[in-house]
C-alpha cells in the first residue's frame, strides 16, 4: 500500500462460509497461518467471524497488527448518510475499532434497506446516487481513521478513470474476479500503471455457490489440461497452480474454503514460484469467461445491466 503497509497476498474468502461454520474456519485459518480474511456485510457472517477474531486477539494468538481485515460497503447503503452507519455495524459486528479495508461492493445501488430487490423500483441509477457521492463519505472513514484503506470492487477501468476526476483519495484496492479463464489484461496494466492494487475474488470458479447463480455448463479451471500438466510436474494441486499464477502476478488471492485441509494447501500456493514459460502457458487460457457475471443485476426496467456494470 502506498503508506507501507502490507497487504498479505494469500487471504481467505468467506463468501459462502456457512453460518454455524465460519467460526470455526477463521480460528483455524488463523491458526494456520492466514493473515488476511476477506468479508462483507451481505455475507451475512460477520458477527460469526467477529466472534472468533475477538477470541483469537484476546487469547493473543495473533496481534490486530497483524491481521488484514476487509469488508465491503453492500449496495443499500451507498447514499451520503448510509455509508458511516453501514461501516460502524460492520465493525460492531466484526468487534474491530478499524478495518484494513472497505470496498464499495459494487457499482449498484438498491433503496435503503433492500437486501437484494425483487422489483425494479428497489434498484436506483448511478444518475441518482453517484458513486461521487459515496466516496465522499469513504474519504471521511478514511481521514477519521474508523478504516486504513479504502477501495472499490467490481469496477471497470472507465468507472476507475471516472473516478480519478473528483476523488481527493483515488482507490487503493479493485477487488475483481480474476483467474486464467477472465486475466482482464488491461485492467492489470492500468492498475499496475496507477498504483492500483488488484485482489482476485472466485480464483477457483466459485463452484460453491448456489446453483441458481451458476450457468448449465461451466468450465472447470481444476481439470484444465494446461494448468493439470503444471500440477504434475511439479507435484502440486491445480488449486495451487492457479493462485500461485495470482500471486505471480502480484495481484492478492482469496479463494474461500472451509475445509482445513484445502485451507493449508491453498495457503501454501504463496510459496510456489511459477516460471516464466509457466506463466506464458497460463496466459494463453484466458477466455474472458466470468463466473459471476453480474446478470443478476438484471431486471426488467431496470437502471442496470451486465454491460453496464462491466462496461463492455
Ligand atoms: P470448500 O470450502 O469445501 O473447500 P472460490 O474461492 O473461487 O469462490 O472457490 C471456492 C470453492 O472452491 C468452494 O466450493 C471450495 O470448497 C472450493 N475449494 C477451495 N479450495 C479448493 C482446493 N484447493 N481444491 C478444490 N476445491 C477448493
């Protein structure tokens, strides 16, 4: 970060953590040596993680120092009085004085209160509640020191340049989905261009979440032949060859995982070093295929559609 902090590369996604679970998974994660834990408030986990964060700090296991904590403003709160009270119950349900990290979600707004909206009329237009407007009060948790850093989350490079027009703090952190299959090339560039930093989000594909959100055929990145053959010879997990691609690329990895023994592997993939031949073979898988493809945005008569949110 540009003020010499250290954002740990390896982190754990809780996306999809279950309740009753999550817990659990973040007491050993931090056993096991994470050190970056990636949440937000639609998870609908935060107060489970902040349960055992609490327990681990108390039990001085691991400092607050130490720990790299991110959460994400949801899109019911992006009006000028909403982002400061969204922010306090994040942290009140992490028990955090301060986060590493906040991220505006998503490029999408939803009236106040809406989880996720059933009708049009629950969505609002950026025309409406710009993104200037949120990032205004952004600044301020910045500047009250409620957060360190501050960011944006499924941004477009347009939406970033947007941004560079009015913003006293530009955003240090996109966090996008990236793996082989979507490697938004220029996105990477520009970011690397303006001391962005990237943090992938579904390295894996996401193949845990709910069916309703997954298309009828999807690529399968853990049995790609290219990445597999890369698994073989180096006797790791394709798992591990894709985040050590992530990580190679100096961009930030969360896959989520709630189980220990995947937890560990995927942990240990920070310490593989790809080559250069190996990374060039990787660079020729991408497909621009997004798992998460924002359709779901979508809605008849709505402000928003997947185009518009990805702007492509
Ligand atoms: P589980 O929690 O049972 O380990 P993503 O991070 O792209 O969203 O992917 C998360 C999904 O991938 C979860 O279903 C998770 O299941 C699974 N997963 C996580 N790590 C691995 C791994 N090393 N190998 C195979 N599947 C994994």
């Amino acid at each position: 970060m540009k003020n010499g902090d250290q954002i740990p590369l390896l982190g754990l996604g809780t996306w999809q953590s279950a309740p009753g679970e999550v817990g659990e998974v973040i007491k050993n994660a931090i056993e096991v040596g994470y050190r970056h834990i990636d949440c937000a408030a639609i998870y609908g986990n935060e107060a489970e993680i902040g349960e055992s964060l609490s327990e681990v700090l108390s039990a001085g296991k691991v400092a607050r120092k130490d720990l790299w904590i991110t959460s994400k403003l949801w899109n019911n709160a992006h009006r000028k009085n909403d982002v400061r009270p969204a922010l306090e119950k994040t942290l009140s349900d992490l028990k955090l004085d301060y986060l590493d990290l906040y991220l505006i979600h998503w490029p999408v707004v939803f009236e106040s209160g809406v989880g996720f909206p059933s009708k049009a009329e629950e969505y609002l237009p950026l025309s409406e509640v710009p993104i200037s407007e949120t990032w205004v009060e952004m600044e301020k948790l910045l500047t009250e020191g409620l957060v360190r850093h501050i960011g944006v989350s499924n941004f477009s490079v347009k939406k970033l340049k947007e941004m560079s027009e009015y913003a006293q703090v530009m955003p240090e952190v996109n966090q996008i989905e990236l793996h082989p299959l979507l490697q938004q090339k220029e996105m990477h560039t520009y970011c690397k261009d303006t001391g962005i930093h990237l943090t992938a989000y579904s390295p894996l594909g996401s193949r845990g979440r709910s069916e309703s959100m997954k298309k009828a055929s999807e690529p399968n990145m853990l049995t790609n032949e290219t990445i597999q053959k890369i698994a073989q010879e180096r006797g790791c997990s394709t798992a591990q060859v894709i985040l050590s691609w992530s990580v190679c690329r100096g961009t930030s990895v969360i896959p989520k995982s709630s189980n220990l023994g995947r937890m560990k592997e995927n942990l240990a993939a920070a310490d593989i070093e790809l080559s250069e031949n190996e990374m060039q073979s990787i660079g020729t898988l991408d497909e621009h295929y997004r798992y998460i493809d924002g359709k779901f945005w979508e809605i008849k008569n709505g402000p928003y559609t997947a185009a518009s949110v990805w702007d492509e």
